[in-house]
C-alpha cells in the first residue's frame, strides 16, 4: 500500500509538471515570435507588437540580466536557447508520466490519451453481466472521440462477447496508437458479481487490453 501510495504521488507530480511546463511553453512560444518580430522590424517606432515594459518582463521570466547581455538580439538567442530546455524537460516529464502509469498497470502499458485541456479521456463505460457479455455505454468525453472516429451502431448498448467486442472498439484503439506519442484512452468498468470467473475474466481482459481503467472494476 505505501509502495502504491507513493507511485500515485509521484504520477501526480509529474502530472502537475507537465500540466505546468505546457502552459509556460504556450505562453513563452508566443512572446517569442512577438518578440522576434519586432527585433527585425528596425525602428522601435514602427515595432507596434511589444513595448518596452512587456519585454522587460520577459527578459525578467528568463531571468536575463540586462547589465550583462545588452544586445536585443543576443537576449533573444539566450530566450530561444532557454525555451529549447523548456522543451527537453516537458518531453522528459511526459516519458516520466508514461512510466508511472506502465508501472501502475493502467491500460495497455500507454500513457492515457488526453483532450486538449490536457483531462484524462473516459470514453466508454463498460458493464460485463452474469453471463460475461459487455455492454458499453458512452463515457464522458465519447462524443469528442466519436466526431473524430465513429464506431460501428451495434458497438453501443448491444451486449458484446468479448471477441465481439475486440472487433469493434478497435478503431478506438488503434487512434489511441496514432497518437504520438501513442496513449490509450479510459473507461470505467463494472461487473455483475454472479458472473463466473470464466466468463467475466476474458471480457475483463478484452476492456484492459483497449482501455486504461480509470478505476478498479466495481459490482454493480
């Protein structure tokens, strides 16, 4: 349990790094083309994009000082150069994330596949009955998913075997894998406890072999 509870803290904080370093490198993306641009314009007249009081306070987040590297043109290279590590750092945070999930067996050994505001995609809400037939009801962020990669109408609704099953959520799968880097995306997962050990473990199989649990499997 400590071993678990400690694994869960540090995929947090790399999660709450990453989450932070993305929105510092949108933020510093954008101040550079700005900034760049108004470097080549020439006259600080006809710049119109940055005043003087807006790059003083990037040069500040950059922690450049002024005294030392005068040169506008020399404060942008060390700004880019800056903003390069920034980059090897998100890359290096997202690898660790990754590697906290693989080693919290969620899903099928990929990090989860995330919407653009960076949350965790549940797509599918999966139910394995007495018998070990699943029936999948949409998740929370399935229609996001659906406009991108539409599913079979018997993929909904319809208890599945679990072959079944395989067949027609594997586009979901397989736009998971197309990701890069490839992630898989979240269900939540409930069983009727009558069902026998053979029939709901292969169905169980099927739902974690396309989808990260996003919680343990729980009775209905």
């Amino acid at each position: 349990m400590i071993g678990r509870g400690r694994l869960g803290r540090n995929r947090d904080i790399a999660l709450t790094t990453l989450i932070d370093l993305l929105v510092q490198v949108i933020f510093v993306f954008t101040l550079i083309l700005i900034s760049a641009d108004a470097i080549d314009s020439g006259d600080p007249k006809e710049r119109g994009w940055i005043t003087p009081d807006a790059w003083k306070t990037l040069i500040s987040i950059f922690d450049i000082d002024p005294r030392h590297v005068r040169d506008a043109g020399a404060q942008v290279t060390f700004i880019k150069d800056k903003y390069d590590r920034v980059k090897d750092d998100l890359v290096a945070c997202d690898a660790k994330s990754a590697a906290c999930d693989k080693q919290a067996g969620r899903g099928p050994g990929n990090s989860p596949c995330r919407n653009q505001a960076g949350v965790e995609m549940v797509v599918a809400e999966a139910a394995i009955d007495e018998r070990g037939r699943i029936t999948v009801a949409p998740g929370r962020d399935a229609p996001e998913l659906v406009a991108r990669q539409p599913l079979s109408v018997n993929a909904i609704g319809t208890p599945l075997t679990a072959a079944e099953f395989g067949a027609l959520f594997r586009p979901w799968r397989q736009h998971g894998l197309a990701h890069q880097p490839p992630c898989a995306f979240k269900a939540e997962l409930k069983y009727d406890p009558r069902a026998p050990a053979g029939s709901y473990e292969p169905a169980r199989r099927a739902i974690a072999s396309y989808f990260t649990l996003s919680t343990p499997p729980r009775r209905f």
